[in-house]
C-alpha cells in the first residue's frame, strides 16, 4: 500500500468519495492508474511536516541542526535533562 495526496476529487472502487487534497492509502495498481489518469501528481517526501524548502527534515524539532534523538540531549548522554 502507498499513501498520497490526491490532487483532484476520486471516487474509489467501493463508492468512497475523497476530496482533493486528501491522503488516502491506495495498492500499486490503483496508484499506477490515479497516475494515469493525473489524480496524483509525483511529489518527493519531504518528512512529515510536509515542508520543503531544499531542506532535509532534521527531526520533529526542524531546527536547522541534525536531530539528536527524542530527549533532544546534545551532550549523547540520553539523560536528556
């Protein structure tokens, strides 16, 4: 399965109507045919804050510095206080 952005309205095989813009999770095949048809546009993931920029995503923080793990602690000792 494969999670996209749809960039027009798709009704899909069951009846489910999804509005442009939403996410929905779709099998291969479906996305080589939403493809074809210019429902989905080919788009590279830029993390899950959606932003760009040129950037990479460097963590839930995006603070311009690599990540240093969820207790945020530079110093590596993972006591994070």
């Amino acid at each position: 399965m494969v999670y996209v952005r749809l960039e027009q309205d798709w009704t899909d095989p069951q009846g489910n109507q999804h509005q442009a813009g939403a996410m929905v999770d779709v099998d291969a095949g479906t996305l080589a045919q939403l493809q074809a048809d210019g429902i989905v546009g080919e788009t590279e993931w830029v993390g899950p804050s959606g932003g760009g920029g040129g950037t990479d995503w460097v963590g839930p923080s995006d603070g311009g510095t690599d990540w240093v793990g969820p207790s945020g602690d530079p110093s590596g000792s993972g006591s994070g206080t």
